[in-house]
C-alpha cells in the first residue's frame, strides 16, 4: 500500500536537510494520513486519507451504530 491520499493524491515529498553550515543530506515530508471508514459507491470501506481532504468534507465517513442506552425508570 502506498503511502498516498486515495482523495486528492498527495504524497511522499523529497529533498534536502541544509544545515547552517550547509552540510546537504536526503530527507522526506510525509503527509498526515487516517484510516478512515469511508462510504464509496454505496458500500462502507476503509481509505488512507489525509487530513485536508476530512477538513474539506471530501470523505462520506460512515456513522457506527451503537446500541441505545437502557431506560431508566423514573420515580
């Protein structure tokens, strides 16, 4: 699996670490990606998406139902 936003495709940046002295080495920007329990075409999946695209709305989260809380009797 890629480590790439199903939405919108960012992912892995390159380029260099520059020191004050100027020494260069390799180094990478990784994007802030979730999984997400997403509905995509009527069907409830899980996606690798970043967190721009949730803040946007692009991404249809599908709600877990949970049980309803038990009565309580009043008095």
């Amino acid at each position: 699996m890629s480590y790439r936003c199903e939405v919108c495709g960012k992912a892995l940046q390159r380029g260099h670490r520059i020191s004050h002295a100027h020494n260069v080495s390799k180094r990478m920007w990784q994007p802030n990606l979730q999984r997400v329990r997403a509905v995509i075409d009527g069907r409830s999946m899980h996606v690798r998406v970043c967190t721009r695209c949730l803040k946007k709305g692009l991404v249809d989260k599908k709600v877990r139902r949970t049980a309803a809380p038990a009565e309580t009797p009043t008095a």
